[in-house]
C-alpha cells in the first residue's frame, strides 16, 4: 500500500475533532501557529510512520487515531489532563514528520509538552506521560496484528 486507506477529509475531520477538545488557550494558541504554517501541515499530512504505517499519510492516520483513543480514555477518566495529552499527540505527528532536534524549538517554551514529547526532558512521571507512551504502543500493537491476520488470510497489505 503507499498511501492510507482512508480518506484525507475523514482523517482531517478527526483531527479537527481533536484539536476542538483542547480547552487551554495556551495549547490552543501553539496549535494554531503550528497550523498557520502551510508547509509544516504540508509534510504532516504527506508523511510516513516508518514504524506501522510506512505509506503516505501513515502520520496523519495515526494521529488521528491515537488522538480518538484518548477521547475515549478521558471519557472514563476525566481528571485526566486531556488538553496536554491531546495537544501533546497532535504535536508528536509534526515531531515525527519535520525532525526530533528541529521541532522542539517550537515547544521548547512549554516545559509539560517538550517532557511529553521528548522523554529525556521528563522529570518526574506523570499520568499524562504514561497515558501518551502507551496510546502509542496500543496503536503499534492493534495495526501490526492487523496486518499479521490479512497477511494469513491473504490480503497482502
């Protein structure tokens, strides 16, 4: 496959629905500037995640979904810091399509984001921190054994 499944409208509405959680104006305000720059949505949209999904787009897919598990999550959970982790999953997609070492200059000034995106950065644990670690993970595992059961049925992906 060299591009997602789904359609960009339908992964840009998650996104949307994402972004439309996040309360802290802060968050929202550093959300905004990110996608104010046209190239850097540009290589967000069009990017591989090299770990599960190496076609097109793979980033933006991932995004959106990791990003719906958390709305889920808070759902049961709602003293959760949802704004962080939301904000958090959103930025890591632009982390992992521009660069590590290039993008933190743009979150650098917010300590709590840069610790969630940057593990060396953590200080102490947080729920928040664990919660973004193992969104991803559950994200990993669910699409890989996807693709394990249509290799066996014979849907080569």
């Amino acid at each position: 496959m060299n591009k997602s499944p789904y359609a960009l409208d339908f992964l840009w509405h998650q996104i949307e629905v994402i972004k439309n959680n996040i309360k802290k104006p802060k968050y929202r305000e550093l959300l905004n500037q990110i996608f104010e720059n046209k190239d850097m949505v540009e290589l967000f949209e069009k990017a591989k995640d090299k770990k599960t999904r190496n076609y097109q787009h793979g980033i933006l897919e991932r995004t959106a979904s990791v990003g719906s598990l958390a709305l889920c999550m808070y759902d049961n959970y709602p003293t959760i810091d949802v704004d962080l982790l939301l904000t958090g999953i959103i930025l890591s997609g632009f982390r992992d399509s521009l660069g590590r070492p290039f993008f933190y200059k743009y979150v650098k000034e917010y300590p709590e984001i840069a610790e969630l995106l940057y593990k060396k950065n953590r200080k102490k644990p947080k729920l928040e921190y664990f919660l973004f670690d193992e969104l991803f993970k559950i994200d990993e595992k669910v699409i890989s054994f996807m693709k394990r059961k249509d290799e066996l049925d014979g849907n080569f992906i």
